[in-house]
C-alpha cells in the first residue's frame, strides 16, 4: 500500500504536538509565583477556580466568532463585518450540513496583506466549529513573500509554530510543473497555535496547459480549438504574463483540542496502513 506524501505531511504534524507543546499559563499562575504582601504563595484553590472559568469561556475563532455559536449567533456577527453585504441563513438545511450561512461580500472583500478573502464558517450539529478565510485563483508571482508575511502575522498571534513547511521560489516552480503534469493542485501548509485556537495556513498551486490540439481535423472541431487556444492565451497575459499559473489561500481557524484530536485521528490511521505495508512486505 502507497503512503503519499501527503500522509507523511500528517505524521511528522502529529508527532510534533506530542513532542513539541507550547503551554501558555494563565494570569492565575503569575499571581501565585508572585504571592500576596505577606509574602504567601497565593492559593491554589483560586488559581483552580480561574481555570475553570476560563476554560467555561469559548475561545474566539476569528474576529469575535466564538466556537459553539449558532447559526443566529454568527450571523449577528457576521454581518456587523464592514465587508459583508448582505448575510442570512439557508432555508431546511440539515443540522449535520457544515454551511449554514449565505455570505455575500463587498467588490474588495476581507482584505489580508493585500489579498482578497471570503469568510465561509463552518458548523458541526448547528454549532460554530471553524473558521475559513478563502483566496481563490490568485497570481501567484508574489507566493513566497507572501507565505512568509502571512506566517509571521501568524506566528506573532499564534506563537507555537506546529509545523512549517519550507518553500522558496525553485518549490513555487517545482508546484506550478508538478500541477501542469498530474492536472491536480500541489499545497503547501504551515500551522501555527496558542493554547485555545490552531491556525492552518495552506496555499494551493495550479497550473493550466494549453488545450491539446484536436485529433480530428474537421473545422467544427478546429473551430473549438481555435477558441480555447484564444482563451487560454488571454488567461496567460494576466500576472504579468503568468496568468496560466494561479495559486488559492486557506485560513482555517479550529480550536486546538479539536485539531489534536484530528490529527490523533489521523496519526493513527496512517500508523495502520504502515503497520499493513509491513504485513505485506
């Protein structure tokens, strides 16, 4: 059985929460290091009851998107964003549908370093469970600058970095000739987290080649050429003559217990098809 990369990806993302967790401590431990005028420790039992509190609290995805939030709750939000034009609920969706709110945006959309985004969030049983910020059929020219201003924005807010792939111009170009040979999109991830929330950060590669000349030589089919020929080239004057090449962008916001436990899940599943392989070998 073939473990693709991809899967690989996963493992190494699995091992370093095991072997690498930041734990950020709460404000009740710095009173109790610092101790009362008498020069007492503070008491435990308060800095356990600030631990409950705070974990009582859900943390905030994104912007005031709160994990757990109904579908009425996140529209009230939702729509107060300066960007969104209009925002309402879909009519008889299931209550296991992740999308239960239409979002329309403004021309500029969510603007991030510079770069056009859509909120899509995301619910589990018609509780907030994610956040998505989505780019789609970008240039790509600038992806490597970018990835790493958006990584150290990240990484600024979400000071644990989980993982991070490296990428320089020759992957940007290895991404765009890998995507134009198996017609699929080639990504790229780093995630980043604090104690309550997991960002991941993934840039998707596509590369389109011109279409194939026709086999059969009859004019209606040399007609649909000629026009996807055309196409095609116009496409590739856009980006400054790169426009064959298009990268999208993903901000997925989850809380970190609902990531460890995903990428547990997964680790483990991985671990089984290995265990498999080396049954068969």
């Amino acid at each position: 059985m073939f473990i693709p990369a991809k899967s690989l990806q996963w493992i190494a993302v699995a091992g370093s929460i095991a072997a690498a967790v930041v734990v950020v401590p709460p404000a009740s431990y710095a009173r109790e290091q610092q101790g009362d005028e008498s020069g007492v420790a503070g008491n435990s039992s308060v800095r356990i009851v600030d631990e409950q509190i705070e974990s009582a609290v859900p943390p905030m995805l994104w912007q005031d998107l709160r994990v757990g939030m109904s579908p009425e709750e996140a529209l009230a939000i939702i729509r107060d964003i300066p960007e969104v034009s209009s925002a309402r609920q879909y009519r008889r969706r299931a209550d296991d549908d992740p999308s239960q709110l239409r979002i329309s945006l403004r021309s500029e959309k969510i603007q991030i370093a510079g770069m056009p985004f859509e909120i899509e969030p995301r619910f589990a049983k018609r509780r907030l469970d994610q956040v998505w910020l989505v780019s789609t059929a970008q240039c790509s020219n600038n992806a490597v600058a970018l990835l790493e201003e958006l990584s150290a924005g990240l990484a600024t807010k979400y000071p644990e970095a989980i993982f991070e792939e490296e990428f320089s111009r020759v992957d940007l170009s290895r991404a765009h000739r890998n995507s134009r040979s198996s017609g699929q999109s080639v990504r790229f991830s780093r995630i980043y987290s604090s104690r309550d929330v997991a960002v991941v950060l993934t840039f998707s590669f596509s590369s389109e080649s011109p279409p194939p000349y026709p086999g059969s030589r009859n004019r209606f089919a040399l007609s649909l050429y000629q026009i996807a020929r055309s196409n095609y080239r116009q496409r590739s004057q856009d980006c400054d003559g790169t426009g064959h090449n298009r990268m999208g962008i993903a901000l997925q916001y989850m809380t970190r217990s609902s990531f460890d436990a995903r990428a547990a899940k997964l680790a483990e599943e991985i671990e089984g098809e290995r265990a498999e392989l080396i049954d068969q070998l």
